[in-house]
C-alpha cells in the first residue's frame, strides 16, 4: 500500500485521444491522475 509522499512506480496508459502516456513524460512536474467512466459519458 502506497502511502502520501511516496514515489509512484512507473506506469502508461492512453489519454483520451489513445496516445501512451507515461508517467515517466512527466518526471519533475506535479500529475494528478482523473479516472472517468467510459460507461458515463455521451458518445
């Protein structure tokens, strides 16, 4: 269990438009992660 102020392990995923992304893209800059149903949106 990841604990406030612990380093993230390194992970990817796609953004809305199905590019990767990698956490690592973003080494020194503050990330906040949103987590959005696909099954909630229009379209």
């Amino acid at each position: 269990m990841h604990k406030p102020g612990d380093v993230a392990p390194e992970f990817s995923c796609q953004d809305h438009e199905g590019r990767t992304v990698r956490l690592s893209d973003f080494r020194g800059k503050t990330v906040v992660l949103w987590f959005y149903p696909k099954a909630d949106t229009p379209g």
